[in-house]
C-alpha cells in the first residue's frame, strides 16, 4: 500500500487483529501530555520486544528487524508530536508474522512520504522511511470525533 489511504477496512483491521489473525499481544502506552515522548516510546517498544523474543538478538537480521522497529516508532511518534499537537497513545501489537504500530493522535492532517523525496534536504524523510520500512501504513480517521490513527505493519524477524 504505503499510500496512507484512510478506510473503513484499515479500522477492522485494528491493533486487535491482523488479516483475520488475533493479535497475540497488544501493549499500551498512553502518551498525552508526557515529555519525552519519543524516547517513552522506545523503551516502551524495546521492553515489548524484549518480551516477546525478538530481543536480544541472536542473528544480524533479527537485530535490523528489532532496530526498523524502533526507527519506525521514532519517526511515527515524531511525526505526531510536530505535526499533531503531540500523541495520545502508541499501541505495539504482535502475531507471529507481523508487529503492528498505531499512533493516535487529534490532528486533522494526514502523514505522507514527501515528493519527490530528496535525500539530501534535511527533515521530512519520516514518512518515507515508514514506507521503505513496512510491509503496509494507514491512516484511520476516529470517526467519533476529532483526530486519527497512524499504523504501521513490519515483518517478524525470521
């Protein structure tokens, strides 16, 4: 996908569940308010990961996955916090296929990979990154009120 489309389809398929799958796990940080919101979040992923067994890592490519983890929830919660008035939660959710990320946050805008994406200007490669790194991202509008979430699917280390 990678084209942040927003849809009712993208909601179903929420942090509770993946392609029909139970999630196995499901964590929640609340984020309002925190200072510090990128390096919470981090650790908070690192701790799940940990849990969970991708970390430590046993083999070069299970310690990249672990690490486009966290450079994805980096760029995500950064993208929150200067584009939409800051996060209100990260969920980490597992299978044993796929981890997905969610962001919620109360903006209004939507995240997308600036184009033409010109490596040597400095800022906007957030979203790009998110791209390159994940299997598929979206954007789901609340449809209770104002704001959206931001998810992300990355592949389980082998």
């Amino acid at each position: 996908m990678g084209t942040a489309a927003e849809s009712a389809a993208s909601a179903a398929a929420g942090a509770t569940r993946q392609a029909g799958q139970p999630m196995r796990q499901v964590r929640r940080l609340r984020l309002v308010g925190a200072s510090g919101a990128v390096p919470r979040a981090r650790d908070f992923t690192r701790r799940a990961l940990q849990d969970w067994g991708w970390l430590p890592a046993a083999t070069a490519d299970q310690r990249a996955a672990a690490e486009d983890v966290l450079l994805v929830v980096s760029e995500l919660v950064t993208n929150a916090c200067l584009h939409a008035n800051g996060p209100e939660e990260l969920r980490v959710g597992a299978t044993a296929k796929v981890l997905r990320l969610e962001i919620v946050d109360l903006g209004s805008g939507s995240p997308a990979p600036r184009t033409p994406h010109r490596a040597g200007r400095p800022g906007g490669h957030g979203m790009f990154i998110v791209q390159r790194l994940c299997l598929d991202w979206g954007v789901v509008r609340n449809p209770e009120g104002p704001g959206k979430t931001v998810w992300a699917e990355l592949a389980a280390p082998h």
